[in-house]
C-alpha cells in the first residue's frame, strides 16, 4: 500500500508539544506515555533514563540534579526544534531535579509520529539534544566518599 503524504495523518499536528516539565517527585513513564497518545501515530519511541550504579569505573552512591531557572523553556525550545524536523504526532519530556537514588528515573521523553522510523528518530534527536543543550547538572556521589559534577544531563 502507498503512503499517501497528502493525507493529514501523514503530517505533524498542530500543537504536537503536549507536556513538557521539571519535577522534584518521581517521574511516570504512564503519564508521558498517555500525553503521546494520537490515533494517527503509527510508530511512538520512548526514552527512560535511570540513575546506574556506576560512572566511570567508580560505583555510585546516589546523585543530585540541579538546573538553571531557564531549563524547562529551554527543554520546551528543544521540543520544538523537532517538532520543525520531523511529523511528529505528539511529545512528552520531563527531567527530575533533586536527589535520587540508583534505579530512580532521571528522564523520560516519548515521541509519536505517523511511522516508526520517523518516531525513533525524533526520539534520539530529542534526548541527544535536552541532553547536550538544557542547563541541568549532576552531582555525583561515589562509595569511595568522592564525588563529582557532570554537565548536562
């Protein structure tokens, strides 16, 4: 079967940014999951990022994330970076800030677009960028009593 282009299901919504957000309670990949949610989507991508164990040869502890007041517009910039590149149905992000523990969820983001190649893609490029762009730090602490500041994401 052709893939008719012309076909509104085929093209990125109007307002695909649904949810957007800097929290300090734990992260729910259902919430980001339902925000996503489009009839015309046949393809949607999800992220999940978790605090591990390790860093650098080093066990982790714990560790903190911080960020600057002007992260979520900058998170909500990114977003529509995207969504000016790809058919993007509808997208979620949200980053916790605060203290976490290993297996806590740092980040979750999920695309949904007509196709899945278009959903991965969008996907990848928008956790590569709130990950190199947002202003949120890490601050990592090891067993070994050490610890250390991580740029970005």
């Amino acid at each position: 079967m052709a893939v008719n282009d012309d076909h509104p299901g085929e093209q990125g919504a109007d307002e695909p940014v649904k949810l957007i957000g800097i929290r300090e309670t734990a992260l729910s990949v259902d919430e980001v999951f339902r925000a996503v949610g489009d009839d015309a989507a046949g393809g949607t991508a999800l992220f999940v990022g978790t605090v591990r164990n390790h860093d650098g040869g080093a066990d982790v502890d714990e560790l903190g994330y911080s960020c600057h007041p002007t992260a979520e517009a900058e998170m909500r910039r990114i977003a529509e970076k995207v969504v000016a590149e790809y058919p993007v149905r509808a997208l979620a992000a949200v980053h916790r800030v605060g203290k976490l523990k290993v297996g806590d969820l740092a980040v979750v983001v999920a695309v949904s677009c007509p196709h899945r190649g278009e959903a991965f893609e969008a996907c990848r490029r928008l956790i590569d960028d709130l990950k190199h762009e947002v202003p949120i730090w890490k601050h990592q602490t090891f067993s070994d009593g050490t610890e250390e500041w991580v740029g970005a994401c």
